[in-house]
C-alpha cells in the first residue's frame, strides 16, 4: 500500500455560531488513490469545532497552497513513443478530450506540467500503474 500523501494551510473565516475570526486548517490529500479535501476548525470565541471531510480543494486554498509550498511538477522518463499511453491515462484522470490530452502531454513531456503534490502524484501513481515511469517533485 502506497503513502498517503498530503498538503496542508492555514486560513481564517469567520465562525457560523458567533460570527469572530475562525482559525482553519485545510488539507489535500491523497489517500487510496484518491484526492480529498478536509478542514478542520475551532473558535476561539465560543469553542465551535467544525471538521469536514472529503470535499474538492477550493480554487482559493489550491492557489493558497501552490503559493505558500510551490508546484509539484509531473516527470516522465518514458520514451515519447509511449506519449499516447500517457494521453490515455491523462485524458482519463483529467477528464479531457483528445485535443487537451495532447497540449498535456506536451507540457508534460516539457517539465512544465504542475499543481499541488498530491495532484501530481496521483497522476504519477495512475501512470505507473499503466507502466510508464513517472514522479511527482518539486523543482
């Protein structure tokens, strides 16, 4: 069984029950092959303890965290004769049609294809399962 492997940030909000600043820590992990998105909360204020489990990464905390732990990049060391395994596995995992697939693949096959580690790893993890040699790092 492989690691999980997560990220995490901090943030503020403010607290449903008694409306002070919330302190939050948000996570993306990669857990059983799988991406999810928990936080976990407490208020100062009135003691308000909020944890929720399972959700997607918000637009605002995924651009939180590539800031505050930079991107994770997506390499390959297959040949580019295997470029069409990779789009299919991409174009699986992403959800992409055959144009987008191809424009991947190259930014990919470039170095320059990131996100958040957890992301990159899980298409790292879906790649090798599909027997092309790949790795999640950061630069």
């Amino acid at each position: 069984m492989e690691q999980a492997v997560f990220e995490s940030v901090r943030y503020s909000a403010m607290c449903q029950d008694c409306g002070a600043e919330l302190e939050c820590w948000g996570t993306q992990a990669l857990v059983d092959g799988r991406l999810r998105w928990d936080v976990d909360s407490t208020c100062s204020a009135c003691g308000c303890a909020v944890a929720v489990c399972g959700g997607d990464v918000p637009a605002e905390r995924r651009d939180q965290m590539l800031f505050e732990h930079g991107p994770a990049r997506l390499q390959v060391s297959s040949p580019p004769t295997k470029s069409v395994a990779i789009m299919r596995v991409l174009r699986a995992e992403l959800g992409v049609d055959l144009k987008g697939a191809k424009a991947v693949v190259r930014r990919v096959l470039n170095g320059d294809y990131s996100g958040t580690l957890p992301e990159m790893e899980r298409l790292a993890r879906k790649l090798r399962e599909s027997g092309i040699t790949a790795v999640a790092t950061r630069p």
